[in-house]
C-alpha cells in the first residue's frame, strides 16, 4: 500500500468529523427515523455506529503510536488492501459487529455524548500518530488485517464516509 500522508489524512478525518457533527448538532427529528428501503439503522443509529467503531480505530492508531503494544507485523488482508486503496467499502458486504451496533431507543443526548467521545479520541490519536507512527506494527482489524497507525486514521475515515454516504441516501429517500 502506498504511503499515507498524515497530514492530509487527519486533515480529511477532520473534515468527516465535522460533517457527522452538523448532523448530530442539527434540530432535525428525521435523522432518528429509519428508511426500510435504503437501511434498517436510521441516520442518526448510522452515526451513532460509525463514532463507536471510529472511536475504536482511533484508539488503535493511539496505543500503536504510544507504544503501548507491541503490535505485529502489518498485513493488510486483500479486502482492507482494496478498500485502504480505493477508499470505498462496497454496500452490503461487510456487516457491523455487534458491539458496534447502535441501541434501538437512541436519543440526541446519547448522539452527541457518542460525538464528544469520539472526537476526544481523534485529537489524541492525531497527535499521537504525527508524533510517533511506526510503519513496522500493527494491530489486527476483525476483517482487514493487521495495520499500521496510519493506516487506522486513513480506515477510520473511509469508515466515516462510508455511512454518512448512507445517512444521505437515507435522507434523500426521505425527500421523496
């Protein structure tokens, strides 16, 4: 896999970041109703997922770039070396594990607790990975293989776009 520029990594996570937060700030009550069509989740459960397991990504980017495991070897599986590459998660492939799986009576407080928690986490992990990023460790992601600390800002944001592309299909069909 091709090199990750961290700056512009972080500066694009940043940006996904604060695209979830306009959502999650908005006073917008469409966001907690789902479209059956497009997904089960409604948009604000799609955010809700999308900070926990971010949330999680972030924190392995962190404890790789403290030192705070030991990590192995990097090794992307053919799967995570397509989609760290391309930037896309295809539709309907994967399915959430269900630690990361939003409640069904998910209220605004719990969204925006989730956000600040997140966000919380990224600015630790960016300043973590822009300090000390091995390129030789990693830690293994249940589908994607081992990676690096790079490697988790740059999944954490394919991950991020991914569902708010969902969130707005979601949306857009409510439109309709």
């Amino acid at each position: 896999m091709t090199d990750i520029d961290l700056a512009a990594e972080t500066d694009r996570l940043q940006v996904a970041f604060d695209d979830i937060r306009a959502l999650v700030t908005s006073d917008d009550p469409s966001i907690y109703r789902a479209v059956p069509e497009v997904s089960d989740w409604s948009p604000a459960q799609h955010l809700y997922h999308v900070l926990g397991a971010t949330g999680r990504m972030l924190k392995a980017a962190t404890l790789l770039a403290n030192g705070a495991v030991n990590g192995d070897e990097p090794s992307l599986t053919a799967a995570g070396k397509t989609i760290l590459e391309s930037e896309i998660i295809p539709r309907g492939v994967g399915q959430a594990p269900e630690k990361t799986h939003p409640p069904s009576d998910l209220s605004p407080d719990d969204l925006e607790t989730s956000y600040a928690r997140a966000a919380g986490k990224m600015e630790t992990a960016v300043r973590a990975v822009d300090a000390n990023a091995p390129e030789d460790r990693g830690l293994e992601h249940h589908a994607w293989g081992v990676l690096t600390a790079p490697q988790w800002l740059r999944a954490a944001r394919v991950h991020c776009r991914h569902h708010l592309k969902i969130v707005e299909e979601i949306r857009a069909h409510a439109d309709t």
